[in-house]
C-alpha cells in the first residue's frame, strides 16, 4: 500500500492508522509536491503505472482509496489492457460505486430519462467542475436543448462542484 501526502495533510487520524495496522499490509509513504492544479492526481497515477509495470504477469489487485470520482477514468484505460483497478473510498473497502447507485436513483427522479440516467450518472460521477459536466453532456447528446435541460435538472447534485 503507497499513502500519497502533501503537506498540510501530513496526519492520519487514529482511526485510519489503526485500520492501516491491522491490514497487515506493508506501507510506503510518498511526500508529494503539489504546486499546481491536480499534481498529487498525475503522481498518483504515474506511479500506478510504475507498479502495474513492475509487477507484469503477477497476478495483482490495484485499488485507489480516494472520495475524488476523478480516478475512476482510470479503470476503463487498464482494464482495456486486462489489468482490473477498483476506486474505494475508504480503506474499509467501501466502493465509490455504492454512491453511483443513489446518483443515478436522483438522477431519474430529476431527469425522468430513464433511457439516459446512466449515461448522466457516468458524466456526473467522472467529472470534476460543472463546465466539464456541461461539456461531456453537449458531446453525449449533441443537442444543445436536450444537453442544457439534463443541466439544469441535476443542478442540485453538482451544486458542490467548483465552476459555474
């Protein structure tokens, strides 16, 4: 297990560290530079590369404990390449996914498009600031009446995403 760090996070809470204890899994702690925008995201992902790299024909298990959906563009990448990475929020093991399923519930209720919810949930899920959201649904139904009424609905699940 490889735990990225920043300065001005550099404390694991006592619960985290004892759960970390009884994994018995062996830790590497990485101190990571983050003077620009996402730079603790390309580390992370340069170095998942390394390791999937150095352990070619081991049979592994790769998983990101992080609450940022950013991540999940990854798993479609490598498992192209037959390597399976799961994301987790935390080290329990408690699956992003197991949010996805709420997200696409609202997303139907707002919408009423069940024939698209899923789609809707995999943008909102994948991206990071509402332009993006904006962008992915544009580019996915290539409407803009269509793209800008799904926008507006699911408003209230994106409303804590950076952007306008």
């Amino acid at each position: 297990m490889c735990i990225f760090y920043r300065r001005n996070a550099e404390r694991l809470s006592p619960e985290l560290n004892l759960n970390l204890k009884e994994s018995g899994a062996e830790i590497i702690y990485r101190h990571v530079e983050v003077g620009t925008r996402n730079a603790l995201d390309f580390q992370l992902s340069s170095y998942l590369g390394e390791i999937i790299t150095e352990n070619e024909g081991n049979e592994c298990r790769y998983f990101i404990v992080s609450k940022d959906n950013g991540f999940s563009s990854l798993i479609p990448f490598w498992k192209e390449k037959g390597i399976e990475i799961e994301t987790i929020s935390d080290v329990s093991g408690t699956k992003l996914h197991d949010d996805s399923v709420e997200i696409l519930q609202r997303v139907r209720e707002l919408t009423g498009d069940d024939e698209n919810a899923e789609s809707i949930t995999k943008i909102i899920s994948t991206c990071r600031t509402k332009t993006e959201i904006n962008s992915e649904l544009l580019r996915r139904f290539r409407d803009n009446t269509k793209a800008g009424e799904i926008y507006r609905a699911i408003r209230p699940l994106i409303a804590n995403r950076r952007g306008r």
